[in-house]
C-alpha cells in the first residue's frame, strides 16, 4: 500500500488568524470569498478530500465569525485561539495540545489563505515525506516573479534552508524556487524545535520557516515537492490578487465541466461556484449565475441571464432569465422568462 493511501492516520493545523487589512474588508481574511466561497472553505473541502479526519484551525481576529462558518458549514474540528499574531510559529504553538495528543503522527499545516492548495500535491508531498522518513516536508513551486514568497535554498539538490523575502540577501531574492506554506512534519521532531525558534527577525514574528531551520542544524531530513503548477502558493493579500485569483478559480471550474461533459459555448458572465455539480449534456448560456450547493441534472438548458442558488434542478429542464434559490425544480419543468422561484415549488412543470 502507497503511504499516501493512510491520510486517515495523519492530522492537520490550518492557520487562520489573520485580519488581511488590506483586503479592505471587516471580516477575518480567511472568510475572503474566491467565486462566492471563503477560502477557508476551499481548504477545509481540500482536507476533506484527502482523508484527512483530525483537524484543529488556529483562529483569531474575529474568532466568533470563523468559529461559526465553521459549524454552520458541517466541518468538523477542533479550534484555538491565537490571541496575539506573532507569526506562523507562534499559530502553531496555541495549538500544542493539540500536537501533543496526536504525538507518533504527521501533520500537514496548511495557510488557510491559500485556497488553491490541492489534494494531489499534497498526497505527492506525504508519500515522499514517509518513503524518505523526512523529519519535514514542505511544498514549493517555481515562480517567474518570486516577489514576496519565502526563498526554499538549497545545497546540491538538498534543501537547507528556507528564507523569507524580507530576510533573504539580494543573491537569494533572485531564487525562484519558493514555499508554498505548506508543511508535513513528524509530530515529534516539530515538538522539540518549537519552542526553540527565535523572534529574531525583521518583524519580530516567529517563522514556521525556522522549525526546518533548527531540524536541518539537527541533522534531521528535510525535503521539498515540486508542485507542477504555480496557483498551489497563491494567496491574496490585496484586491487586486484577489480579482486575479477570482479569475483563476472562474476558468479551472468551467474548463473542468466542460472538459466533462457540460456544454458552454460562450463564457460571457458565466459564474459557477466551487460546489455546483451537473451530469452531462446540460448546456449553460451567458450571464448565468449558479452558486451553492445547486445540483443540475442531465439535459438541462440554463440561461441566459439566469441566477440559481442552492438549488435541485431536475433532468430536461429550461431555465431561461430567471432567479431560482432555495428551489426544487421537477424533471421537465420551464421556468422563465422573467420568473422568480425561492423555495419549493408545488407544480411539476410551469411554462410561462
């Protein structure tokens, strides 16, 4: 059996206790919508995916409202609280009870803002890091603008180091091999280096970055994956990589339905969230919308101009410019144009 097909034995920390002013927003950062979903959502899914059933998330501006997304969305697990934003490192620690009640384990530490992180590369990432019985093992990717990520160095191939943009020395700003955030770690030798890790820096913070730091002087193995694409670091920090990352999301999510079955011959104003799921040989025309937990069934027309939120759609129905949320719509059913339906319907079909 692979080592990757024993997720289920592992355990994961999310840090999520960022504030991101600069997302001009008023709500925690990892509560920032990527196509209409909180990238803490994306992440919690991506867990999920792989197998992996322990998780404690580290919370802290706005704990109440994180707390409640949480709950209200059916993850399970457990939370702290990092009262204080001291760095990466200093996340970790609020969660050592955690850590040590799952001592003997790995543990995948993932940025709750980095919603792109997939369940490939981090299986990937776990196989190499058990086959090599690496102390740690952190996913990284090559970047053309490296600008702003933390510098993975290196020694002949063999990784020794990792040095944040702030930090890094003008040769090792021109490193475009950059960490991604994410980490496995052997429980036990994160245990014994974390506390050890020094504020010694330009911000005063304590750098998860630094755990690898003390576990190489320690002659412990420390590893690196490759990730075959460069979305797995993105994170926003402004706006702007906000709408850019929203654009990401938009295309991968449409090519994967089409690539799928689903026709859309035109993606003009097309929106599809991260949850919707279609059988085949539906078609989408422009200005839809369709978001939540919708589920669109075979040989459906939806659009143009239509908005579908958390609905049931049942095979061969029409949409046409209309607003459905909340809805079951019955197999063969018209609904539109100009129509609104927000909750059950008690007709089997409608055509108006």
């Amino acid at each position: 059996m692979r080592s990757c097909d024993n997720l289920k034995d592992t355990c994961c920390i999310v840090l999520a206790a960022g504030e991101g002013k600069r997302m001009k927003s008023n709500k925690p950062k990892v509560l920032t919508e990527v196509v209409f979903k909180p990238m803490l959502g994306w992440i919690m899914d991506t867990i999920l995916e792989c197998g992996i059933e322990k998780t404690c998330v580290v919370t802290g501006f706005k704990n109440e409202m994180v707390n409640e997304y949480l709950n209200s969305n059916g993850y399970e697990c457990e939370t702290v609280i990092q009262a204080e934003r001291k760095g990466t490192a200093h996340a970790v620690r609020m969660a050592e009870k955690f850590l040590e009640n799952n001592k003997g384990k790995n543990v995948l530490i993932l940025a709750g803002d980095a919603p792109f992180i997939n369940d490939k590369i981090i299986k990937k990432a776990y196989d190499e890091h058990v086959l090599s019985n690496n102390s740690a093992t952190l996913i990284s990717s090559i970047l053309d603008n490296p600008f702003g990520y933390g510098r993975v160095i290196r020694d002949n191939d063999e990784v020794v180091g990792i040095v944040e943009e702030k930090d890094a020395s003008e040769s090792q700003r021109k490193i475009k091999e950059v960490n991604s955030g994410a980490y496995w770690f052997s429980i036990d030798s994160l245990l014994k280096v974390l506390y050890n890790i020094s504020n010694d820096t330009s911000q005063g913070e304590y750098y998860l970055t630094d755990a690898v730091k003390l576990l190489i002087q320690g002659n412990k193995k420390v590893g690196a994956v490759k990730s075959e694409t460069q979305d797995v670091v993105l994170g926003a920090n402004n706006c702007a990589q906000l709408s850019e990352m929203n654009s990401i999301a938009r295309e991968r999510i449409i090519k994967n339905l089409i690539d799928n079955g689903v026709n859309i011959p035109y993606w003009d104003g097309v929106v599809i969230g991260k949850d919707v799921e279609f059988d085949n040989e539906c078609s989408i025309l422009p200005g839809t919308i369709i978001l939540g937990k919708t589920k669109i069934e075979k040989g459906c027309l939806v659009g143009p101009n239509s908005q579908i939120i958390n609905c049931h759609v049942g095979k061969e129905c029409k949409i046409n410019s209309s607003y459905c949320e909340n809805s079951d719509i019955f197999n063969g059913s018209t609904v539109g144009p100009f129509e609104s339906v927000v909750g059950n319907r008690e007709k089997n079909k409608v055509s108006l």
